[in-house]
C-alpha cells in the first residue's frame, strides 16, 4: 500500500468541492417567473385559481431581482408569492414575484429559503398571510409551492460523507 494513503483532511475537500459544484448548479441559470400584484381582485390574471395558460403578459424571462447590500438587478433564484389580506381592511392581495438568495449563512434572514406565514408588512400595511418559495420556472403560479434546495444540498452531503 506504498504511495496510497488517506488524509483525514481529504474527505472534507471533497464535500466542500461537491457543495461547490451543486451551489453552482443551482444559481447559473435565471428563473421565469411571473410577476404581478392583486389587491382585492383588481387584476384577474394574478388571482387563484392561478391559470398561468393565460396569463403568459405576467411571465417575466429572465426574471431579475435586487439583491442584500448591492446596487442593481440580478438573475433570481427562486420565485415567491405573498398572498394574506390587510390587517386595517381585510381587503385580499396576491404578489407574485422572484427573488435571490443573498448568500447569507442563516436561513432566517433568507426569505426564499423557507416558505412560512405570519405577519408582514407590504407597502407600508400591515399583512397577515403567507410566503411562498421554489425554484423552478414559472413555479409560482401554483397553490402548494417551496423550495426543495436546502433539501436536496443536505441529502447531497448526507450521501457525500456517509459513502
């Protein structure tokens, strides 16, 4: 076994390449998305039931979003949609969209990492509702969207450093 030994240090540039590699993957391309915004109904083509064989004047290819602590519009990463009504009315609004991960470390500070609802302030208002993420094309035109990066990442490492 002359000449062939393993580092312990080797394993750990091995996972931080393949991170690398899929990170990579994830972020080349820019998403479609559509984009729109409803407030009680105003713009029927933004509503549920979402039609997206309709709404084809809403789809932004690529779509570009601003990014933490740069000037300028990037290529998104994932698309999201707010939808939640008013807390001083209780008036509907629907806001479809995209968005880029910033590359922070933590997820909560990462609005496309993690679909969730609560509370949130839009145009100044307050809103009660929910914020949906994924990142596939035209993805947020549905009713059930997320996004399954961190997922996938976690189970690309888990594999990586069980095998």
């Amino acid at each position: 076994m002359a000449g062939h030994h393993n580092q312990p240090g080797s394993i750990y540039i091995y996972i931080v390449l393949v991170t690398l590699f899929f990170l990579q993957l994830l972020g080349v391309e820019a998403l479609d998305c559509f984009k729109c915004v409803s407030i009680e109904g105003d713009n029927p083509a933004c509503e549920d039931p979402f039609h997206n064989n309709y709404t084809t004047d809403v789809l932004e290819s690529p779509c570009l979003a601003g990014r933490k602590h740069r000037n300028g519009l990037f290529p998104a990463t994932s698309c999201i949609k707010l939808s939640g009504k008013y807390g001083d009315t209780g008036e509907s609004m629907i806001v479809r969209g995209c968005a880029l991960d910033s590359g922070t470390l933590t997820i909560d500070t990462e609005i496309v990492r993690m679909s969730h609802c609560g509370g949130f302030y839009f145009d100044e208002r307050y809103v009660s509702g929910c914020l949906q993420s994924c990142s596939d094309d035209a993805c947020n035109g549905s009713f059930a969207i997320f996004n399954l990066t961190p997922y996938l990442l976690t189970l690309t490492l888990w594999i990586v450093i069980v095998h």
